[in-house]
C-alpha cells in the first residue's frame, strides 16, 4: 500500500526555517516532489528529485532559498527551507511517481506552513 506522509509544518516568523519530511513508501518512486497551494492561488511544484540519483529541479520562487534531498534508506524526502518569506505560506503536499515523465498519482495529506511577517 502506497502512502506519502509529511510533516514538519509549522508558523516561523519570516526569515526563519523550516524542514518538512515524506515518508514515501510502499513501490519504487521514479520521482518525488513538493508542491504547495496558497488561498485562492494555484497549486505550483515547488521541487523535485529522483530518489535514485539527484536529478533536482527547484520552482524559480524558491531557488537559492529551498533544499530538496532523499534518504532511501529511510524513504524520505526532505525540503529544508530557510529564508522564509510570507508569500511561503501555504499547505505543502508530497507527491510522487512511479512511471518516468508520468503525472504525480500517490499525494500526501498535506501539512501548513505559515510565515508571519
């Protein structure tokens, strides 16, 4: 059985940090990403990774500013982000593949983040 649960969220005054955790299990991954949705705005991926080998991609919003990284041995999917700004609020979700250049079909439930300014 497949599933994706993150955690880590939490309020942070801008500025700070933050580092949510997925737990991805239950089948072989091509790929596992974070995506987040604000009130009233679209969901947009925020970063992405291969498990087996890197292959990182980052959204322009957070590059230079967020970190995605894997532990299979613990199949988990890190996103350490720091620098928070407000416009970072949102509800976080994980979302992974099976098939290379497939849609994102297992999701976690989500977790909040909020930055306060």
């Amino acid at each position: 059985q497949v599933q994706l649960v993150e955690s880590g969220g939490g309020l942070v005054q801008a500025g700070g940090s933050l580092r949510l955790s997925c737990v991805a299990s239950g089948r072989t991954f091509s790929r596992v990403a974070w995506f987040r949705q604000a009130p009233g705005k679209e969901r947009e991926i925020v970063a992405s990774i291969a498990p087996s080998g890197g292959l990182i991609a980052y959204g322009d919003s957070v590059k230079g500013r967020f970190t995605i990284s894997s532990d299979n041995a613990k199949s988990t999917v890190y996103l350490q982000m720091n620098s928070l700004k407000p416009e970072d609020t949102a509800v976080y979700y994980c979302a992974a593949r099976v098939q290379i250049m497939a849609k994102y079909n297992y999701w976690g439930q989500g977790t909040q983040v909020t930055v306060s300014s």
